[in-house]
C-alpha cells in the first residue's frame, strides 16, 4: 500500500488573480506543501534531508485543472507516493474543494535525489524503507 | 509558420528558494509572461480579451526541468503558439539561461476560450486569423 | 476590548528563498491570512463583503523585522483591530515562531473601506459593532 | 548627489487578486528589483556581496498606496539610496504607472549588513564608496 496524506487549506487572497479564482500555478505549492506534510507524517521531515545534504529537487510536474477556486474556499489536497525508484521519487495529487469534493485539480512531480553537489544518489535504505512500506 | 515570441527576463530574488535556485512553480509565471508578450507581439493584448468577456483558463500545464538558474541570472523565454482549435489553444515555452542559451526548461500550456459565463466559445474569425496565420 | 485571533501556520519551501530563510514579503501575505481570519471569526466573512460591493483595500503597510523564520518553521500569527474609523480600519499584528514564541516580525496594515465603483463609505451599523464590540 | 536608479516592469497576471488590481505586497518584490538594479547600476551586484558572505537582510519595509496597478499595466520603479549608516542602508522607492506618471505607491525598505554568521559589520570602504559618492 502506497503512503498517502491529505491536507486542509482555505484560499489566500494573494493566491487568487483577476479572473477571481486561483492562479494556475499555485497549485504547484499547494502540492508541495502535500508532499511535504506527507513526510513529516511518514517520518521523513524534509529539512532533515537537507540537513544530511540531501535535496530532492523537481524534474517533470503537471497538472490538468478541471474547476476553480475562489478565495476563502476550503480546498483538500490529497498526495500519495505513486513510484519509489532507486533515485526517483514520483508523487500524485488531486486537490478538491470542501464541502462536496468537486475535483478541481489533479497532477503529478518527479523527484530526483541528488546530494550536495547536485549528483543523484540512491536513497539511504531507511528512507526507502519507509517511502515504500510494502 | 507558428507565431513565436522571446522575451529576456532577470531572476528575482522572490524567485529563489532554500535550495538556492528557482523555486519551480515559478517558471509557470514565466510561461504566462511569455505568452502574454506573444498575444501583444501578435495584436492580441489579452486585457482587450478580457474587455470582450472573453478568457482563456489554463486546462493543463507540464514542465520538465533540465538545469537551475540562480538569483540574477538573465533568462530567455521562448514562447510558441503550437497548436490553435475551435476553443483552444496550445502554447510551448523553453527557458534558457544566458548567455550560452543552457536549456532550463521546457512545457506547455493548453487553454480553453470561454465568454463570461465560463462556457467554451469558439475563437472570433480576427483573432482565429492573427493566431494561425499560415 | 479589541478583536483579536490568532492562527498558526506553517512555513512553506516556496516562501523562502536564496538567504535560505522566509523573503520579507511573505510577511504580508501572512498579515492577510490573520485578518481574513479575525474577520470570519468576528462573524464578518470577506468575502461578504465584497458580495456585497464592499472592499478594503490597504492604504498603509509596514513591518519590523526581528528574527528570521526558516522553512518548515510553525510560526504563529496575531491579528487585532487596533482602530476603527468612520471608512477606515487599522489592524496590528505579530509574527511569532513556535514553541519558545520568539517575535520575528510585527506590523500594521491601513485599510479604507470603499464601495464598488471604489469610492470611500462608512462601515454599516451591523459590521461597525462587531469590529467595535466595546 | 544620492544614487538613484529607474527601470520599467509590466505587470504580470500572477501579480494581480481578486480585485482585479495589483496584491499590496507584491510592491515590495518590485522595491527589491528596483534596489538589485541600483546595486547593479553601481558596480555592486549583490550576488557578489552573498559571494563574499555578505547579507543586507531587510530590518523594516514600509509602504503608502496611492493608486492602484491593474494586469499589463507599464510601470516604472524608481529607487534612491537615502541614507548609509556604518552597517545599515535605507532604500526610498516610488512606483508610477506609465505613461502618466501617476503615483500608485512609495515607501522605504531600511537593511542591515551582516557577515555569514548573521552578526552587523560596517560597509567594506570600496562598497561605501559607491554607496555614498559625494
């Protein structure tokens, strides 16, 4: 079974834009913020990789928007791991808007781990461990 | 002929993250600038679309990321019109770091046109002309 | 006695940047979070008011900065109305970081309140007495 | 004589909120691009201070709104060195809409320069030099 999490957020103001909805690209944070939260609940804080001179910097991300957001809406982001490779990492996100779960979005990042000069490494085996619990 | 448009553009520090890089949701604004400066490029302003009720929602957006740029670093956008339906519209954009044309990024955007209720409408004939003018 | 709520966020990896610490802007959009939030608290939705016609624009915006916030950092944000004028309105906030509620940043915003065709007006009886409880 | 720098900006959608103007902290991304362009109008890119483990982190930012910017709106950023202490810098910035010249914002930001360590050293003399020409 795959690791996964949700997340509540309301809409900022400063997220929206003169279409009165949410700007596209925000979404990418709220999928960051996802991940993130889906770490710390695996154990994983992420500043800890980075303390330890690990990053997993972004190298593909999409996202196909099928309604919008409007200031002060509650929304839910859902991510779960969807592929552990041995130094990729692929997360899945859908964001709805609360009450009713009306998908409004739904993409995907992939990650690569590098170290501190920036070369892919391989994940040390007690993160796999717990990034795929198998 | 595809209409296509380049636009220059410096790193902000707002830009950059902890990782020392831009941060990547960022190179979505940039695709949008491009994009916007392609429309004015082709007397197309897109306010004047707006005045009109018309709007063209972003419906999906990837990115694949090939190098980082840094705080100050000169950015070329490259901005291209790929694709033009009854309703919608496809934009490719790549990111290169100058000077030496290095490839950051590349993606695309599609786009719905939708009237003021948010129902898809077809492209009016001027605009459809400017966009595909073979 | 004033209105005044608080709310606890956490630091997201885009509000940061090459300094490796929280972009000073950020603070702002945070005093926006802490006021929607009073507002819904005191019963005053935002987005009401602006259903309504009404809107506040900020006329007036500074902050002090004591400390530097980090990624992931779980900071706390206190909102108070601190005056209240015929068409005017003065909220007063801090930022602190969680736990040991170390200050990093405290500031104001001035808003005025303005109808649609954004001409100044004086607050409505019923939203008056619930920014002024006394 | 005070150093003093102007450079134009478009607005970009991603700037703009719900009320179809400009979101009020978004000025103070603009004061910093307008305080990077002096820094580097006077021989002094800022990337080379972080190079040699120097930092001016903002200690205070002020802004006065005059007048609203919407999406595409030219506008243009001026920015003057209005004082040098031994360790602090203040950077006064006005923000016009073009053409016209209507005054949308002014303010200030006030920085302090500090070594890698975080603590306050005074200006390096060929920095102050060009800081305070006279």
């Amino acid at each position: 079974m795959r690791p996964e999490h949700e997340i509540k957020l309301r809409v900022r103001y400063e997220e929206t834009d003169t279409m009165q909805v949410v700007y596209y690209a925000k979404y990418f944070v709220w999928f960051e913020v996802g991940r993130m939260e889906l770490f710390r609940n695996l154990g994983l804080e992420y500043r800890r990789w980075e303390e330890r001179g690990l990053r997993i910097p972004v190298v593909e991300a999409k996202a196909t928007y099928h309604a919008s957001a409007k200031f002060d809406d509650e929304i839910l982001v859902k991510t779960r791991i969807a592929k552990v490779g041995n130094t990729s990492l692929r997360f899945e996100n859908e964001v709805y808007r609360l009450p009713g779960k009306t998908l409004l979005c739904d993409g995907y990042t992939i990650h690569v781990l590098v170290n501190s000069r920036g070369k892919p490494v391989e994940f040390p085996r007690e993160i796999a461990k717990k990034l795929s619990p198998s």
